[in-house]
C-alpha cells in the first residue's frame, strides 16, 4: 500500500478528468471511534465538506456503513446524498429505495440468538446489544479485557449451529460481532450496485470510485473494486486490499476538502 499524499499528483489527474462518486465509511472514518456509537460524532467541518461535494457538479456522494440506515442518516446529517446502511441491506437516495429481504424464519433465528446472548452475557458490564432488523451486532468495546474472550467464545456458541445450517451469517469489526441474514450480500456487493445505478443515470459515462473505510466489512468493499478507482484504509499497519492508505479521520478530512477544491469549477 501507498501513503495516499505521497501519489497525490496522479490522484490529482484522475480526480479532474472524471465524475466522482464517493463511497465513506462513518464509525473511525469520517468519526473518530467512540466507546458507544451514539457517542461517535463528525464535526460540522466534515458535514459542511460532504454538502459542498454533494452540490459539486461531477460528485456523488455515499456512505456506506453497519449502522441501521435511518441512524446513519441522522448521525450524518447530510441530505440528498446516498445512504447504505446495515452493510448494504437498506439503500436510500436520490430516486433510489432498496431493502433486500429478510424472511420471518430468518428473522426468529436472529431474535432467538438476541435473546440467547442478552440471557448469557447480559450481565457483563459494558456489552451493547443491537438489534438492527436486517443483522444484530454485540459490542464490546466498553467490556473489560478480561472478559473479550467470554464475549466471543459464547458468541461463537450460540451462532455455530444456526450458521452451519445456512440461517445466518457471521462477521466481527472493531470490537463488535455481527450477524447477518444468509445472503450472498454485503458492503462490496452494494457499491457495486450503487455504481451501476450511478453509470446508468450518466449514460455510461465513465465514474471514478472513490472508497475510504477503515473495518473489516470495508474490505468487501476494497476487494470488489479491486482494480478500479481509489481505495483508501484508514490506519497504516494492517493488510488490507486497499490501494492506499491514510493515517486517521483528519487525513480523511483533508483528502475530501481537498478534492472539492478540485472539482470546483475554474475561475473566468
């Protein structure tokens, strides 16, 4: 991976020459991560930048996160943009609506599962439980060290059966486990279809991707676009199948404001 201000010329090049359309993970990219999600907060000067690049002629902008869809809309608080939330099973923007199906039976395991976790770790200081329709995620970031292990090893209890039997899904982020329905489906997956969505209302012109996220579902993402656009982790020592990487939230806020400034249009 390359520091991503270190080929900023060539990005540069790109960035002027095309359309745009961004795809931006929320919790510990455009926010700094937070002991509870409520907490994790982006500054005005990050929503002030993703309204000016949604008026941008040439961008598009979209966030892509685990969160439920109408709480990543209120945490951004950015509208007329694209939102993905649940990893990409509820999609709403511009002239687009999209839920992807979770049957009743899906469903009763994933409420079976809820109530099983909240029964054998309920008691544990700091556990989150969220049940976010479309997947349910546990967090532990506020869980005392000592207890991480108890957290995942009775994680990984309750969810083996269900999830050797294809009625569920199973992921892990930072500090969190998720479940999910048994669907071929995930963050990549909606990117994919958000840009097709995009190319087509431009009549197959060309749309640069540009995708910075810093979890592990993000990598969904990186891997689908591999070889097209510019993929960017947030953080520097982890492998990762972006093509760059940046240091923190500030360098991601720095990387948007910068491009806004070359998307606007030439002084006459």
């Amino acid at each position: 991976m390359k520091y991503l201000f270190k080929d900023w010329k060539r990005i540069q090049k790109a960035v002027r020459a095309k359309e745009i359309m961004f795809f931006l993970d929320y919790d510990g990219t455009l926010a700094l991560l937070a002991p509870t999600p409520p907490e994790a907060v982006i500054s005005k000067e990050v929503r002030k930048t993703l309204l000016a690049l949604s008026k941008m002629p040439g961008c598009a902008v979209s966030i892509v996160s685990g969160r439920a869809l109408n709480d990543i809309k209120k945490m951004t608080g950015v509208p007329g943009i694209y939102y993905a939330g649940n990893h990409g099973f509820e999609i709403e923007g511009p002239d687009i609506s999209f839920e992807s199906p979770v049957t009743p039976d899906v469903r009763r395991v994933m409420e079976k599962i809820k109530a099983d976790l909240e029964e054998r770790l309920g008691g544990i200081p700091g556990a989150l439980f969220e049940d976010k329709y479309f997947t349910l995620s546990l967090h532990y970031r506020l869980v005392d060290e000592v207890k991480e292990a108890l957290i995942k090893k009775v994680f990984r209890q309750v969810c083996r059966p269900p999830e050797r039997d294809k009625k569920i899904k199973t992921s892990s982020g930072k500090k969190v486990l998720e479940v999910r329905p048994p669907l071929v489906w995930d963050k990549g997956n909606a990117v994919l279809w958000l840009l097709a969505k995009r190319r087509y209302v431009l009549k197959g012109k060309d749309v640069l991707p540009v995708c910075v996220g810093d979890d592990a579902t993000d990598e969904d993402v990186f891997r689908a676009l591999k070889g097209q656009g510019i993929t960017v982790v947030v953080g520097k020592n982890r492998k990762s199948a972006a093509r760059y990487y940046v240091e923190n939230p500030l360098e991601v806020r720095r990387l948007l404001e910068q491009i806004l400034e070359l998307k606007k249009p030439a002084a006459t």
